[in-house]
C-alpha cells in the first residue's frame, strides 16, 4: 500500500497521460498461419493515440489465402484488435513501438476434403469466431510531423487459426511534437 500511494502522489501513475498525438495508419503485407499450412495477402487500417508514454491502438485487419495450384475456396480471416503499449524515440525520425492486446478473430477455414475423382474434389468450409491475444513489435520512420512509414511484424495467437504478419504501413496525424 505504501509503494501505492508514492506512485501516486510522486506522478508516476497518473490518470491523465499528456497526449502527444494520433496516427491513421492503413498497412499491407503478408501473412502465414500456423504449421505453415496456409499463407497469403492481408491489408486493415490502425488507429492510434499517442502520449508521453503509452501507445492506445484499435486496428482491422482482413487477410485472404493465396491459392498457387488448383481452385477451392479460399480461407480468410477478419481480425479486430485493441492494443496497448509503449514506444522508444531513437533519434528525431525513428521510433520502435511494442504493443499487445485482445483480438476478435473470425473467418472461414477449409474441414473435410470429399475426392469426386481423381483430380477434382471439394472442401466443407466452416466458419469460426474466437478471441486471441496479439502482439506487435513496429519500428516507426518518422521524416515530418504528419507523415510517417513503418515495418510492423504482428502475431495471434487463438485456439483456431494463430497467424504471424509482416505489414508496411504509412501513417498520417500528429505523429511528433
């Protein structure tokens, strides 16, 4: 209790962050799932408030399988996130940002594969909806206050379809003082 009321009394815990910034961020990339059984294209939007010293973040993201041989349907995923977390200022333009968070999950993914002959078939497909937990580690290029670019590599991790994503975003707002 007593460590309690110096944190806060001394400012360290605060209820009110100063807040620095925001950023609309719309990313692209790739994505694979778990055991390596399914790969393909994923794109979504991240909203983020910035203060001092955290990093507040919501982000969709929408990632759909690329087929190589043959035709099927195709699984995807639809991923909705809320993020907390910090970030480093490494000199004036570069930032590397952790975040973790609860994710909503949901998507269709193939079942049972039904052979009609010897070259042509189909999958029963089966839809799902679970709750993961994300991470996400984003080193951040900030060349002018408004305009910024970054590498970000995300994972989530769920009991259904866990995914590892490499995403190129370009983000927009009040991104530096």
């Amino acid at each position: 209790m007593f460590t309690l009321s110096v944190l806060v009394f001394s400012g360290t815990l605060s209820a009110q962050e100063n807040f620095a910034g925001y950023a609309i961020a719309p990313q692209v990339g790739a994505y694979i799932a778990n055991n390596a059984d399914q790969m393909g294209f994923s794109a979504g939007l991240k909203a983020s408030g910035i203060t001092r010293r955290l990093l507040i973040s919501a982000s969709y993201n929408y990632g759909e399988e690329w087929l190589f041989l043959g035709d099927g349907p195709e699984r995807q995923f639809n991923q909705l996130a809320a993020l907390f977390g910090t970030y480093n200022d490494f000199g004036r333009i570069f930032r590397l940002e952790y975040q973790a968070g609860l994710s909503a999950f949901w998507g269709t993914k193939h079942t049972e594969y039904h052979s009609t002959s010897f070259l042509d078939g189909y999958y029963d497909i089966e839809t799902y909806e679970v709750v993961g937990f994300n991470a996400e580690v984003g080193a951040v290029f900030v060349p002018k206050k408004y305009f910024g670019f970054g590498f970000h590599f995300q994972f989530d991790l769920n009991e259904v379809q866990s995914i590892s994503q490499f995403l190129i975003s370009v983000s927009f707002g009040k991104l530096k003082k």
